[in-house]
C-alpha cells in the first residue's frame, strides 16, 4: 500500500475537495521534490507558512539547537528565554503600541485569544467582520467567518456577529469599480451594520488586512483609515488578522503596514517561524494584562523550539529584506500578468500586495461569471507542468500565487509561462 492510499484508507481527509496527489520526500528554497524525484516550483508555501523558503539553513540550525537543550516547558514558568525574547522583538516590529503576546499553536488558536481579549477588556460581547473573510476552523472562528463554503453543515454558531461587506472592488454591492467609492462606502456599511445589526454591545471589528481564502481581496488604500474613524467613535477595538498577510507576505513586514492604522490586537501565525507551529497574539499592555488567573491557557503555546525557529526566521527577515523581496518581485508578477489579461480573455481580475496575489479568472468578463471549473483545470494543468498554486475565492476561480518569498527569477519566469500555457489549453 502506497502513502496515497494509506491516506485514503486511514486519514480523515473528506473535508478536502481535491488532493494534489504529490507526496513530497524533501524541499529547499521553493523547489519541492516528490518521492519519484519530480520537483515543483512551489508557488503556494504550505498555504503562505514558509516565507523564508523551505528549510532555511538559519531556521534550521535555530531549531536543532534548541533541540538538544529541551522540547517543552509549560506555560506557566519563566525559564523559557526564547519566549521572552520572541515577544520583544514583535514588541518592536508589530505597528504602534502593540507590546505583550500570547502566544498559541495555529491561526486559530491566535484568533480565538484575540476574541477572548476584546470580550474582557471592553466587558462587550458582539463582533463585527466581513464578508468573504476566513478566519480559522474552530467554532468561534467560523462565527465570524464570512463564507458559507467554510460553515456548512457546521452550525449552530455563536449569536452576536454581524457582517458588513467586504471592500472587494471587483465584485461589490454598490456598482461602482472605483476603489474609493468602495472604500467609504463598505467603511459605511460598517457603522450600518453596527447601528441595525447588533445591540451596540460589540467589542470589536476584525478582518484580514488583505483577505486571502476570500481569493486574495486588497481592500482600497483608505479603507481601514475610515473604518478605524467609526470604531473610535465608539470604543470599539481593530483587531487585524495577519495570519495569512504577515511577515513579509504582502512587501511589508505585516499587511497592515500598508494603511497607516494601527490595530488594537494583532493576530500573527503561518509565516511567523517558516513552518514550525506557533500563534502570537499581540495587544496594548493594558487590554493584554486584562486576564485574571486561570481564565486563559495553551499547554503548548510559546513552544522553544518553535519560538528559537521563529527569532531566527526574524533575523533573515532583516538580513534578506523579505518584505523588499515580495514588493519588488509582486511588482514583477503583477505587471506581466496585466499584460497577460489582453491575451487571455479568461483573466477578470489581478490583484494583490508583495507576493500575496490573485488571478480571478471569469467565463465572460462583461458579466464576470466565475470561471471554478477552468481554475480547477488550471491548476492541475500546472502541477502537471511542475508548479503547484492554490485556487481560492468564494467561488473558487482565483487562482492564488503565494510561493516563499526567496523564489528567484527563473522561476517566477516559469511559473508565469506555465499559467499562461494553462490558460490557452483551458
């Protein structure tokens, strides 16, 4: 029995609607090798995780030296240096006056804590998020989670969560495609949602400073400025999910960076340690020191050798410029992908920041149908070819480019010939 069918026969994986049937057996850089020796260019990162490429001699060494120290201390202790100094750095690279962090195991976890931490600092218990947004597979995260691809069959989830809608210039409520028309008006539609949708209890508003599983939406340049304007109006706290956006993702060190507001809480997970597990959720002093004793824990949460990994994927952030790499190379990407979009009709939208980018593809662009079958199509024409991409969106037709932020030119070049090669075969 092979490892495909091993899956098939014993691991739960009905929750997949396709799995790329590639068994990797090693990886380095954005080139990941199968266990017949096929390698791909891999243009999806483990879903954004490994930023500094995959294997990171840096990150390596960092982890297998803490390794031969100890594995694991309990949250409950001092005697864990690498804790402490993770959370001064993010201290002193998160926006503003973000300062104390706890920290978890996955997205998830971060975003379940930053919920915890708006209900019992402000004493509120509602929320408000968008549509089109994801937030992880718990059942809070879910609650707020605005795609019912994501929720089905899922529920009852929690009361208290209303949505606005997202700031997706491509497909809007408000028939217009002018990004600043969007803006105020989807910044609107979140006092609307406040005023007609809740009991004015909420604690806070939460999105993604760039949605990803919602198939790579940018939200307009003044978008959160005018938001921020009504949260602070009412006392009500941003919390930003930079899950999938952070560490280098979009050009800058946190997709946040972009829109000049800072976030009373910030959520950071995938990229924070180039694929070791480990969440920070990162928040002003006073709302962090808001927990009593016994009201919130993870038994591995602040894991050493993760938090080692971590402050080393940090340092290549800086020694590499990271952030730099993404914008100058997405500036690449998306410019030729726009001249791409006069050669395949199938090409609706391009969209992205850095190296976190999305090709909506449509049937027809005058009614932009969405175009799921030939994505699907796409996709495994280039996993054929030797480069693998994900396929994102509400209706699954945005293919998404987000590979490690180290990939070179040549590579970027294939990957480009072979989505174009795609598109004319579909």
């Amino acid at each position: 029995m092979n490892t495909i069918e091993k899956y098939q026969k014993y691991v739960t994986t009905s929750f997949v609607p396709s799995i790329e049937p590639v068994v990797f057996d090693s990886a380095q850089g954005a080139t990941v090798t199968d266990t017949d020796g096929k390698s791909y260019i891999d243009c999806f990162a483990g879903i954004a995780v490994s930023n500094a490429g995959h294997r990171h001699p840096k990150v390596i060494q960092a982890a297998k030296d803490q390794l031969d120290k100890f594995v694991h201390a309990g949250s409950y202790i001092y005697h864990v240096p690498q804790v402490a100094d993770l959370a001064e750095q993010l201290a002193a690279i998160t926006p503003g006056r973000l300062q104390k962090t706890f920290f978890g195991n996955s997205g998830a976890e971060g975003i379940e804590t930053a919920l915890r931490l708006a209900k019992t600092f402000t004493g509120r218990t509602e929320f408000i998020s968008l549509t089109h947004s994801f937030h992880g597979r718990t059942n809070a995260t879910l609650s707020i989670t605005g795609n019912y691809q994501r929720k089905k069959r899922g529920g009852p989830y929690l009361p208290g969560i209303a949505f606005a809608p997202a700031p997706y210039v491509y497909r809007n409520p408000f028939g217009t495609d002018d990004p600043e028309e969007v803006a105020r008006r989807a910044a609107e539609m979140v006092r609307w949602a406040i005023d007609f949708h809740t009991s004015n209890d909420v604690a806070a508003f939460i999105a993604e400073p760039v949605m990803g599983e919602g198939g790579i939406i940018v939200p307009p340049e003044n978008y959160f400025k005018y938001v921020k304007e009504i949260l602070d109006e009412r006392g009500i706290l941003f919390i930003a999910d930079e899950v999938q956006s952070g560490f280098g993702r979009t050009g800058k060190l946190f997709g946040i960076d972009h829109y000049a507001v800072e976030p009373d809480i910030m959520v950071m997970a995938k990229g924070i340690a180039d694929g070791f597990p480990i969440s920070a959720t990162i928040a002003r002093e006073e709302i962090s020191d808001c927990f009593q004793p016994g009201e919130h824990l993870s038994t591995f949460g602040g894991n050493p050798v993760s938090c080692a990994a971590a402050l080393a994927n940090l340092e290549v952030m800086r020694d590499e410029d990271l952030p730099g790499q993404a914008a100058s190379k997405g500036d690449q990407i998306m410019a030729q992908l726009q001249e791409m979009m006069s050669e395949h009709e199938m090409i609706g939208d391009v969209r992205g920041k850095g190296l976190m980018i999305g090709i909506e593809l449509v049937t027809d662009r005058g009614d932009r149908t969405p175009a799921a079958k030939q994505a699907g199509a796409i996709r495994t024409h280039c996993r054929e070819k030797g480069v693998l991409l994900g396929v994102g969106g509400q209706n699954a037709n945005v293919l998404r480019i987000q590979p490690p932020l180290t990939i070179n030119e040549s590579e970027l070049e294939q990957v480009l010939d072979t989505i174009g090669d795609g598109l004319s075969s579909v």
